[in-house]
C-alpha cells in the first residue's frame, strides 16, 4: 500500500485483518484516494515499496491530491499519462 487513512504506507501480507494479522482492508476501506496494489511474491512488493520510498513517490502521495493534478508515469507495469491516482 503506498497510501491509506491517515496517510500510513506499508506492506501487508494480507488484505482482511484477523485477529492475529493487521491487514490492509483497514486503512483503504472508505478512502477514495487510497493508493495500492498487489504483487505476486513478497520479494517483489519489498523491492518495489523499497524503489517508491527511495524516489519519493511515497511522500508525493501522501499529499492531498488537488483537483488539476496530473501523473505522468515514464517507467513500470503501465506508463502512460493519468488524471487520477
């Protein structure tokens, strides 16, 4: 999850809490802005999350999103141009 109430990001190994295990359900549910994606392995989610920390697109997202924003994505699964998170 790279953005959530509050504006917690993390990796969750989980999307429904339990009641050993938060999981991310919690901090996406009734948030439109909420930013998140699910991987294949845990490797590769910790390499990515790592990569978006590093280049500040965690702190990018933790901004309210304003209503002209646009998002241009030049690498990853789907480059391209985007009028919403």
């Amino acid at each position: 999850m790279y953005d959530g109430h509050n504006h917690v990001d993390g990796v969750f190994t989980s999307y429904h809490t339990t009641a050993n295990q938060e999981g991310l359900d919690q901090h996406i549910r009734g948030y439109e802005h909420a930013v998140f994606r699910g991987f294949e392995t845990i490797k590769v989610v910790q390499a990515h999350y790592k990569e978006a920390k590093a280049t500040g697109i965690i702190q990018l997202l933790k901004e309210d999103p304003r209503c002209n924003d646009v998002y241009i994505v030049v690498q990853g699964a789907k480059p391209g141009v985007y009028l919403r998170r």
